[in-house]
C-alpha cells in the first residue's frame, strides 16, 4: 500500500512545532508499505497536488492535533481549515482518509461528523498498522480497537502495547523549516498520565497508566535528531518528572550517549530530591515548563493538584538554583475561582522571582473530565452541548474578564507576564528572532 502522512498544523504561535506524533505512525508501518510524509509546514498546496499526482497513495493519514488554541480572549478554531482540506484531498484522490491524532482523540465523534472521512483512530496512532494491513489484504476491520467508521462508533481503546518505534527521517530537507524556525526538534520519553487534575484530557488522550521508553532509546533517538541539525530539544510528554526515576534516568543516558544540545520540557513543581535539578542542568536541561496553574491553595485542592503553594516556591527555588530558565503557567477561572482566590494567586507570585508567567483566563471543558460532570451537573452545558466549538467554565463567582482584568492590573509594565500565549504579537516577535538565528523557546528573554 502506498500511505501519504499529512500533518496539517501550520500554526505558530508560540513557535512551529514539529509533527512528531506522524514519525510514531510511519514507523508503525510494515516494511511492504511505502510511505510519504507531508507537512504543510514545508509543502504547498501546488507540491501537495504534484505528490498526489505522482506518489498516487491509497490510504491518506491526517493527523488533527489542534482543534483550537483554547484562548478565551483570542480564540483560533481550525476545523473550518481542515474541512476545507478534505474537500479539496477528495477532489484530487480516491484515497481512504484516515484521521487521528491529539485533537482528534479527544473529539473523535464530533470530528468525524464534521470532516468527510472514512476512518478515525482514537489514542495512539500505531494502530494505523493494523488498518493499513487489513485494507491491504481485505481482512475485517471490526477487532482494530479505537477505529471509527461509518458503520459506528469506537471505543476507547486500551493503551497499546504492541511495537512502538519512532521512524527518524534521515533527509534534513524533513526537519529543516525547524532548524530555520528556532532549531527546535522534539522527544518523547513516556506516555500516559496518572495525574487527576479535574480540567485535564491528558490522561484520556495518552492514558491514566505511564508507559516508559527506554532511557537508552531516547537517547539515541535524540543524538539522532542532534546530528540531523536539532539545536534544542522539547520533551513532548504531558509533565516529565511525573516519574522522577526515569526522568533522571532519561538524562543520564543522554548524557552518555553524547547528547550536547539543550533541551527542556513540561514539569509539575512536586516535592523533588535535593539536587534533582542539578543533575538535569548538567544533562543539557535548559528551560522548565511549570504546569503550576494557581498559586491558592484552595484552587490547587479543586484542581485537585498534587502540590501546594508552597511546593511551588521549592521548586521554582530549587530550578533557579541550578541556573535554569524558568516559567510558570497558570489556568484561571475554574470552579471555585472568585476575587479573592485571583488576589491569593496574584499575592503569592511576588514571590516568584526571575521567571515568565504564562496565564490562562478561562478553562475549556473536555469530555471524559470532572471539570465536564461538574458542569453538567450545574447546568452549564447539557449532554447533548456540541464541545468541538470551544465552551469555557463559567465560575459563578467572577468573569474571565474580570480575571484578566486583575492580571493585567497587577502586571502593570511588567513584560514577563503573558495573557495566553502572546497571540500574533508574540509570534512576530519570535519569528524576527528566529530569522535572526535564535533558537530554543525564547520566552527565556522575557524574564524578569
Ligand atoms: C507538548 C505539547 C505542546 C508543546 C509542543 C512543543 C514541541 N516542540 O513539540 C507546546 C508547549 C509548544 C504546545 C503548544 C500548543 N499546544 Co500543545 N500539547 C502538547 C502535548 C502535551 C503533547 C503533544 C505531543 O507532542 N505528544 C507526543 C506525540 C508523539 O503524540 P501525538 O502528536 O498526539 O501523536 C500520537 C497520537 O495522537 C497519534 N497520531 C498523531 N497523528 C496521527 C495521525 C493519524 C492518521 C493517526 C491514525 C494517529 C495519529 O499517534 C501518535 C503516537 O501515538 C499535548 C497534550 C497531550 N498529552 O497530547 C498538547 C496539545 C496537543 N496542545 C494543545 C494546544 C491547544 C496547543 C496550543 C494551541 C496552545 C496555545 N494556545 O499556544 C499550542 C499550539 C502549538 C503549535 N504550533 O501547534 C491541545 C490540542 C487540543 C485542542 N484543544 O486543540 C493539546 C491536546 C493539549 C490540550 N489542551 O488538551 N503544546
């Protein structure tokens, strides 16, 4: 079978993000199969109709990772432009279109009915293989968990637990937009989430239970990438410390594989060993993420996080100490959020100090939450409320408006305090940089 990989994402804000989820699915792929991967990062619509005409595929996988950027104030919805990209793939091929993907997963339903497609395949994308091979040889799709069709719905599937192998384009011509966008590749080391946060889809998209790679095999994936011209390293998994013996034995075998460029990624200010940071610094990491979305107490036990106010100062103590660049996001306006918890939030980042502070004023509700029961149960969306369009948490006791309101109040001149992630602003500003030849993420030169 002849497979076109497409990865439509052309945003970027706050930076391109490579498409790593697509070399997962390729490299799924028995070797009989041939495959071609476009990004419309790199290929135009003119070099995707040539590719169509010349490579000719019979199955085309498209993989959906944003369905929006979930900004209340400055919201981007993308399923119009995939609509539109269907359309104009189905005036040009007879190939079965297959979608998937993050965004996909957690809307698989609402998506399908929405775009023209043959097949979905919820959670991860190395069931793609089972498909491609049971079309090849016309055998039944019905045991392929997670595959939606015409003919029903899917179940969730269970995590997978067949072969998982990254496929690593050897041509840089397939990395290079990145390398001149910020030289920015990424790395995943795990999947699965078994935090509990009430907002959150992580879990349902890659799992409650953690699935650890292979220390070793992320690092000769990285140096991998690292030779093909990657200057910096995202670790793409929902929060890296989530398993502190793996994250360190991560950085280990980077270090002794040779890996030399900087890298960073998503942390949860948890209670950490002394010198947990250290020994990660002299791994190459450079930025921590803080997935730390409140600084009241009382928001962080609704959000049910697994840390407290003043776990956070440790951590961001600890992080700063071991010279790293550091910053926080936050995540406003959930249940429980009033003018008081806003002002305890505010209050308590005085005492973070040379950081970024990256806030969110209004929380999407996913499916498969608690933050959605809770709001079914107060009639804030029924169950019949079609999510794919973003709806937001309403707390009754103050606007998202009024929360940015404060946040902006209390930011006063400060540029290191960001509403959402900057929006077009920011983007140019990264994009002159990038032209300039910066790399990394670059809110770095925001701190304060
Ligand atoms: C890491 C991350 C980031 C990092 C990326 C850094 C980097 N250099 O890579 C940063 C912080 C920059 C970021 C930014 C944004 N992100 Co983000 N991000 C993630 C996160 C945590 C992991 C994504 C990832 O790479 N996973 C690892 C790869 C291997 O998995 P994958 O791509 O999902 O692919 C697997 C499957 O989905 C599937 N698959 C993928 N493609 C296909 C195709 C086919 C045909 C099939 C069958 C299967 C398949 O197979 C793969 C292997 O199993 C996800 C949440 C999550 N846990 O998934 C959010 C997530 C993707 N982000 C999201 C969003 C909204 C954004 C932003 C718009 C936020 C903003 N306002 O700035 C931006 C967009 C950036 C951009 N230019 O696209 C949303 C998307 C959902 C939505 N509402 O649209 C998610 C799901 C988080 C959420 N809110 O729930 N993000």
């Amino acid at each position: 079978m002849k497979v076109l990989l497409i990865s439509p994402n052309t945003l970027t804000v706050p930076y391109p993000v490579y498409p790593i989820g697509l070399d997962y699915v390729a490299g799924c792929l028995a070797a009989e199969h041939q495959v071609e991967i476009a990004d419309l990062n790199i290929i135009d619509r003119e070099g995707l109709a040539s590719l169509l005409l010349d490579f000719s595929p019979d199955i085309i996988g498209l993989s959906l990772r944003n369905v929006d950027n979930t900004e209340i104030e400055t919201p981007l919805f993308f399923i119009e432009e995939y609509k539109e990209l269907v359309a104009w793939l189905r005036a040009r091929s007879q190939a079965v279109l297959v979608c998937g993907g993050a965004g996909f997963t957690i809307l698989p339903q609402e998506i399908f009915a929405a775009l023209d497609l043959d097949y979905g395949i919820i959670g991860e994308g190395e069931r793609f293989g089972l498909l491609v091979d049971a079309l090849a040889n016309k055998h039944s799709l019905s045991d392929i968990p997670g595959l939606l069709s015409h003919s029903g719905p899917a179940q969730v599937p269970a995590p997978w637990t067949g072969k998982q192998q990254r496929h690593v384009p050897r041509s840089t011509a397939h990395y290079q937009f990145y390398l001149d966008h910020g030289g920015m590749l990424n790395l995943q080391t795990k999947r699965g989430c078994s935090f509990r946060c009430i907002y959150c889809p992580y879990p349902h998209i890659e799992g409650k239970t953690q699935r650890l790679l292979p220390p070793d095999e992320v690092a000769r994936t990285a140096l991998g990438l690292e030779q093909a011209g990657a200057k910096y390293f995202f670790i793409t998994d929902s929060i890296f410390n989530s398993d502190i013996g793996h994250s360190l034995a991560v950085a280990k075998a980077f270090q002794q594989c040779g890996v030399s460029i900087p890298w960073g990624g998503f942390f949860a200010p948890l209670k950490l060993p002394k010198g947990y940071f250290k020994t990660m610094h002299e791994a190459g990491l450079k930025h921590v993420e803080f997935g730390t979305e409140s600084l009241c107490r009382k928001m962080l036990q609704n959000y049910r996080k697994p840390f407290q106010p003043e776990d956070v100062l440790t951590a961001h103590r600890q992080a700063l100490d071991a010279e790293l660049h550091v910053a926080h996001y936050f995540l406003m306006g959930g249940p429980g959020e009033s003018e008081n918890t806003v002002q305890e939030t505010l209050t308590n980042i005085a005492s973070l100090n040379k950081t970024v502070l990256f806030f969110f004023t209004g929380i999407r509700i996913y499916p498969h939450t608690a933050l959605y029961d809770l709001a079914l149960a107060e009639d804030q969306i029924s169950a019949t409320t079609d999510l794919l369009k973003p709806v937001f948490y309403e707390s009754d006791a103050i606007t998202h408006q009024a929360i940015e309101k404060a946040i902006l109040h209390q930011a006063g001149k400060r540029i290191n305090w960001i509403v959402g992630s900057g929006g077009t602003e920011a983007a140019a500003t990264v994009s002159k940089m990038h032209q300039r030849g910066y790399t990394g993420p670059l809110w770095e030169y925001l701190i304060r």
